[in-house]
C-alpha cells in the first residue's frame, strides 16, 4: 500500500479518569492501530493530523491528562525500522 503524503506517528496517552481514558482509546480506533497498552501507531496525512489533535484537545482534562505524539517520517519511508519491540510484538 502506497502512503504517499502521510506520516507514521505513535501516539501515547495517560488519562487519568476512567471513563475519559475509555473515550480516549475509541476515538483513536478511529485513527490508527493499537500496538501497547494506551499507544497506538497511526499513518496520517497533515489534515488527519489536525483532526486527531483536535478530537483530543476536546476529550481530556489538560491539567489531568497527557498525550504524547511522535512523528516518525513518511509512512513508506521505513517507519517501521524505527519501531523495535522486545518480546512479544
């Protein structure tokens, strides 16, 4: 699959509340795949980036919660050489 114009990111949250860290994980089905617990890695064009930092912005606490995002570069630009895994994957 071609991913021309998107970017691999992995994006890490800590909800605090419960019923907010369960929003927080359906929204971001909408977006990606989970890879852990609470990280999910998503291939997003610049658009689908804005979107996913405003479906956030709208759902947690700011002086609660924390979400980390980070861009790994081009989807097809060997993303997944930069992820590594030790055990099960």
């Amino acid at each position: 699959m071609h991913l021309s114009g998107r970017n691999c990111f992995v994006v890490s949250y800590d909800i605090m509340d419960p019923r907010r860290l369960q929003r927080v994980h359906k929204s971001m089905k909408g977006f990606g795949e989970p890879i852990h617990y609470s990280v999910f890695r998503c291939n997003l064009t610049p658009k689908g980036r804005v979107e996913l930092i405003a479906a956030l912005t709208g759902l947690i606490k700011h002086d609660q919660d924390r979400i980390m995002i980070i861009d790994l570069g081009p989807a097809d630009g060997g993303a997944d050489d930069r992820i590594e895994f030790i055990g099960v994957r």
